[in-house]
C-alpha cells in the first residue's frame, strides 16, 4: 500500500502483489550479500531491524538491547 492507501496490484494478471517473506528479505540480503559474515569477522555483535509496520518498537528497541547485553544473549 502507498502513502496514498493504494494496493500494489499487477495489472497483467489482475491481482495483488504480495511479498512471501514479509520482512524476512532483509536477513536473506544479509546472508547472501556476504555482509553477515563481513560484520563477524569485523566482530560486530549487534543489530536492529526497525521494521516500518512497528513504529511503537523503537520505544522498547534500548530496553531489549540492555537485556540482550545484561544476560549474554
């Protein structure tokens, strides 16, 4: 849906475009672009997916990232 409130609609066959991974794309990007194991190897530890459906989590995001960290998760 865009900002107008429109569907995705592909024309051609008259239905809408839908994605099969939800938000799940971003972690098949990250495998397959080698930028998962760049951040390893750099010794990254951490990462946020702020998704644009939950606006509310950025609230929560520094509460689970303190527990994260407290308990070694």
């Amino acid at each position: 849906m865009d900002n107008n409130g429109r569907l995705a609609i592909d024309h051609d066959k008259f239905r809408l475009i839908t994605k099969p991974h939800g938000h799940g794309d971003i972690h098949n990007l990250l495998y397959d672009s080698g930028i998962a194991k760049k951040w390893r190897d750099i010794g990254k530890e951490w990462m946020v997916f702020i998704q644009d459906t939950n606006a509310l989590a950025m609230k929560a995001i520094p509460s689970v990232l303190g527990v994260s960290r407290k308990n070694d998760w």
